[in-house]
C-alpha cells in the first residue's frame, strides 16, 4: 500500500549495458548494487577515459540504437554474465566475442571499448538543453566545458555516482516511478509518448495514487517484493528523455512538459524537474511482475 492505495510491481526492467536499451524482465534479484546485472557493463572511450552516454548524443546517440539483454539471469553478488548486444543495423554481438570492441568501433567510427571495469574518475559528458528550468543555472554555468558548443544545448562534464562500486549508475542503484506520473504526463501532451523506456526506470509501481507522489517520498522506505529500500530524491530527468529509440521518436516536447508541471526543488542541489524516484537498496531480496509495493515514511 501507498498512502492507504494498493501498489503493486507492473513491470520490472534491467539495463545491462549503460546507455543501451535493456531489456524487460519477470524477476529480478537485488543487492546493495541493485538489480543484478543492472549497468553492469559499458561502452567507454579509451582515448579521454571517458564513460559512453547517450546523454551526448553526438558522441554516443547510438548507445540507444543498441539492445542489450543477458544470455542467462545474472544473480547478484556475482560477476556479470555474457551479453547479446543488437546493433542497429540487426546483427549481434557478444560481450565475450574478441571481436565486441572492433564491431562497437566501427559502430561508433572511433575507437571504443565495453568493459565491467569503471575508469578513474568515472567521468562523462552531457547535454543539457536549453530549456527554462530544465536544470538551475548555477549547475549548468559550473560544470559547463569550455568551448564545447552543441546543437543540442549546453555540453557539462559529471562524475557518475559512487553508490554502487564496479557499476555506471548515474546516481543511485534502483529508479523507480508510478503509472499514475506516466499516465499524467500523457495527460499534459496526448501528442507525445511518455514511454516506460524514456525515463529507463527498475520498477513500474502500479498504483492508483497521485501523479507524481514520488516527489514527495524522499526518506521514506520502500518494500518491493522482498527486498527493501530507502528513497534518496526525485529522479532528475535530462536529455535522454527526448531521443529516438525504437519506435519512439525524437521528442522534445516529452522533457518540456515536465519543466513546465513537475519542477521540484531538492534540497541543497537547486530546482530540477523531475519525473519518479531514485532509492538505494537497504536489504537484498527479489521482486517479481504483481508483487505488492509498500511505503512506509519516516515518522
């Protein structure tokens, strides 16, 4: 239950390569580190060192022309097992093929590489456009880069988060948001798709509660299944929420309607919009398609 309103689990997703599309699952498995197998892997640039996101699309648009999925279900507290990538072009690879590197490469017309191994710094760059209130001014202007002019707005270089070692998760380890925030949002702009795969979320809580309560949830636990967790802050959401994948089109109108409806400030970073919830995984269990969802907040 969620404030007095049956919640349960409508669909549970893992991503086993960062930046790529994942893959939708019946079950999952979960540690401190998340899911398991969850961002396991990614594609880095070994020339800058720099981790590949398809938050720079110039560079790295085509993580999300990808699909990654696991040959067999990672369990957690193990190291990751092989996975089947899709390029766009149909044809797959995998992660344990000597030739992943050189197919990615030619892919990405540089030299690239996947790997399970976080670089030093854990760093990459971003692009965030320019959209009022799409992220405070003061977090674009100090981690703008200097001279790196994008169409697309303002490239920044971040760090991604430390929450869950030997993993690329930009900020925490589980993303969770509801189908009453989806469904408003398709409210707001029937001409636009809010797809579950836009926001790249672990869990789907079904509910018939509020719009966006998930802003509201920070402090409070969160059991899903079996496992436990600990909501941390609105999730953040950035470009990525308006690019092509699959069949859903560009769209730039999906991040413009969250900055003018769900603008939320958070406490010591500034005003972001937000759509759903990161959390950080307190107790190891499972979850599984229509287990129950319950949130208890802190007293």
């Amino acid at each position: 239950m969620i404030d007095g309103t049956v919640a349960t689990v409508a669909e549970l997703w893992r991503y086993p390569v960062k930046s790529m599309r994942g893959e939708r699952i019946e079950r999952a498995d979960a540690s401190e580190a998340g899911f398991a197998g969850d961002r396991a892997y990614a594609v880095v640039d070994p020339a800058t060192g720099n981790v590949g996101s398809a938050k720079h699309p110039r560079l790295w648009g085509a993580l999300l022309q990808c699909e990654a999925r696991y040959l067999d279900a990672p369990v957690a507290g193990a190291p990751p097992g092989a996975v089947s990538i899709t390029l766009p072009n149909g044809d797959e690879v995998t992660s344990d093929d000597p030739h992943v590197d050189e197919h990615l490469s030619e892919l990405f017309e540089r030299r690239v590489q996947l790997t399970t191994v976080t670089p030093e710094g854990n760093g990459y760059l971003a692009v965030w456009p320019e959209m009022e209130g799409v992220i405070p001014d003061d977090f674009r202007a100090q981690n703008a880069v200097e001279g790196g002019a994008e169409t697309d707005g303002t490239l920044t270089e971040l760090a991604l988060g430390v929450a869950a070692p030997g993993t690329f998760f930009d900020v925490s380890a589980l993303h969770v948001v509801t189908s009453a925030t989806l469904a408003r949002l398709g409210e707001l702009a029937p001409a636009s798709r809010f797809a579950v795969e836009r926001y790249r979320p672990n869990v789907v809580i079904d509910t018939a509660g509020d719009a966006f309560a998930e802003n509201g949830w920070s402090g409070a636990g969160l059991r899903i299944g079996t496992l436990d967790a600990s909501v941390l802050l609105p999730t953040m959401r950035c470009i990525m929420t308006t690019l092509a994948q699959g069949d859903l089109p560009r769209d730039n109108d999906v991040l413009r309607t969250v900055t003018r409806h769900n603008r939320i400030e958070i406490p010591g970073l500034g005003t972001w919009s937000c759509v759903g919830a990161y959390a950080a995984v307190t107790a190891a269990g499972g979850a599984r398609l229509g287990d129950d969802v319950a949130l208890t907040r802190a007293s």
